[in-house]
C-alpha cells in the first residue's frame, strides 16, 4: 500500500510499473492530505448491474437495462480538475434542474446531492495511441486500487443528461482515499469473474480465460454518514450499507481493455472509476438515491434524523478492506468527504 509520497511509483517513464514489498502495505490512516502527485485523465464507468437496474426503475416505469449495458463497459469522461483527497470539503453544487414538476427548469443549488460508492484504479503502464490493450494483459497496465466517491447531483444530472451525459452533475467535486493498495497485494483475495448464462456473452475482445479465472476481486465495502447533529453531539458516524467489488457485472481488466477498443492512450497516472458498487439487495447500494429509493422511503437515522438525499453539513466515510482465512488482512484506508452549503 502506497501513501502520498510515493506517487512516483504509478510510472517512470521506462514503461515499468513498480510494485511494492509485503512489508510496505500497512493497514495504517494516512498521514498528510494531498492528491496523490499526478492524476492524468479522469474516466468514470458504468459497470454495475445491481446499481443500474435499481436506478433505471427508479427513473423510468419499465425500469429496463440500457439496451447497450450488458455488453459493453461504458463510461464518460470527467474532471481532473476538482478531484481531491479524503477530507475534502466541497460546495453544494448549483446547476440547471426540473424543480416542482414544472417547467422551464430552473438554476440553483442542487436539492438532490448523492455519493457514489466507487473505487479507483490508477494505470501505471500507458499505451500508444492507436493500440489496443488486450484483456489477457490489461491488469499489467494497471497499478492499484484506492477508494473514490464520485459525488453526484441528481436533479441536475436528470434534466442535462440527454444526449452527452453528466456534466455540471459531475464536475464539482470527486474525493479518493490517499492510499493505492497495489495488484499484487490483492492476489489472495481473486475470485472467478462470472456472468449468467442467461445473459449475453461478453464479445471475443472482452473475453478471456484469464479473466474468467480470477477478473473479480472480493474487496468488502463500507459507507457511513455523519450528520452535522452526530458531529456536535460526538455521536459516532451511522453505517447505511456494505457490499463487495466482487459483485461487479464488468471486471476491471475488461474496462481497461474496453478504453483502449477505439485507439485511446492511457497513460500513467489515468484514474479509471469502477462505476457505483453496488449489491442484489437494497442493504448493499452504492449511493443514497438507491438506499431511500430516490425520496420514496427515507434512511431513518439512529439520532432521530432522516435522509432521502445530503444535506449540508453532512460527511459521507467509505471504508474498504480485503480479509481471507490464512491471509493477512489488506485495509484500504479511509476516504471522507463534507458537504458545505452552496454558494450564495
């Protein structure tokens, strides 16, 4: 596991990715709060199919599939720009919206903030423009794993989404965990990537046996909030859910090889997201807008409170480890993150 300073690791420009001792992956906090040295470009997935189907029928009333979502990782392209560290504090975002049901939309703060439970994965090994990377040797390219929140404004992304895809419902602010635990460490903790046989098969350029052999990983998730009431009552923060990575409909090396498909080059430093995490059971979602069925149903606090989505004040802590019998428990930190009031 790497801290803040050793961010030269994610490459040297030989084209070798340098991998860390057993004895270098603490399950330590980080110890300074400051975006790992290098962040090159930004991509976000789309690869959960517990996520995606629990957001469709929330937003449409046959609640189907994108029709292109079981056979291809797709993904946008956000900002480098207003990704920070654990710890970082953000203002409510503001942006155009349908508000009450009406029209025209109105501009605003955004009255539907989200967190997107996610995890990061920083390249370390680019490749030419024009060449694909194969499956059977994506993950080579790929240095580790941190925990990433893609927070998320809801009524803003719903208005402005046709026909390009997020935008100001996106780029205000994303927070990653300080530490990269890298792939080497993450070894024991493999299990067989699997996909329904009733479900179409991936096409032959995301295809592997390698990948089918051991593409998922069984990292074990955690999301808390604390509320501004918890902070000032020194309450602890309240759990609302855990999943794991492992129940992932894309693998991670299938979206690296799927980012190349066209001819694009990685390099370096570029920071993939894995998409929201989520599980098959409402306990196991990746974001608020699942968990209180986008308003429908509230999360009941244990302080009295509620949320259907943030509010100001109020602080978002994924926590992440890998843990196996015979195998030595792997942390991946702590990544928090605090919303502050919009802009006035």
């Amino acid at each position: 596991m790497c801290g803040p300073g050793t961010q030269r690791l994610l490459g040297d420009g030989t084209g070798r990715v340098a991998r860390a001792a057993p004895r270098a992956l603490p399950n330590a906090p980080a110890r300074r709060r400051e975006r790992h040295r290098r962040v090159g470009d930004y991509t976000d997935f789309y690869t959960s199919i517990h996520h995606t189907r629990a957001i469709s029928a929330l937003l449409e009333p046959k609640g189907d599939l994108p029709r292109n979502f079981q056979w291809v990782p797709t993904a946008y392209h956000g900002r480098v720009s207003s990704i920070g560290v654990a710890g970082q504090t953000f203002r409510r975002p503001r942006g155009q919206a349908l508000r009450g049901g009406g029209a025209p939309p109105e501009y605003g703060p955004c009255q539907r903030l989200d967190y997107e439970l996610e995890l990061g994965l920083y390249i370390g090994v680019g490749n030419a423009p024009g060449e694909r990377i194969p499956l059977s040797s994506a993950e080579d390219h790929a240095f580790g794993i941190c925990l990433l929140n893609d927070w998320s404004a809801r009524d803003i992304q719903a208005w402005e989404m046709t026909p390009l895809g997020p935008f100001h419902a996106k780029n205000f602010a994303t927070t990653v965990s300080p530490w990269i635990v890298t792939l080497d460490a993450l070894a024991p903790y493999r299990q067989p990537w699997t996909r329904p046989p009733s479900d179409p098969q991936p096409l032959p350029y995301l295809e592997d046996d390698g990948n089918r052999a051991a593409g998922a990983l069984d990292i074990r998730l955690e999301v808390l909030i604390e509320t501004d009431r918890m902070r000032s009552g020194k309450l602890p923060p309240q759990t609302l859910s855990h999943t794991t990575f492992a129940h992932h409909y894309w693998s991670m090396g299938q979206m690296i090889e799927n980012h190349t498909a066209g001819g694009c080059n990685l390099q370096a430093g570029d920071l993939p997201g894995s998409g929201t995490i989520s599980g098959p059971s409402r306990a196991e979602a990746g974001a608020l807008m699942e968990l209180a069925l986008a308003g429908q149903m509230p999360v009941q606090l244990s302080n009295g409170e509620s949320r259907s989505f943030l509010e100001d004040g109020d602080s978002v802590i994924f926590r992440g480890w890998c843990d196996r019998q015979g195998f030595r428990r792997i942390g991946f930190g702590i990544n928090h993150g605090r919303v502050l009031p919009a802009q006035s």
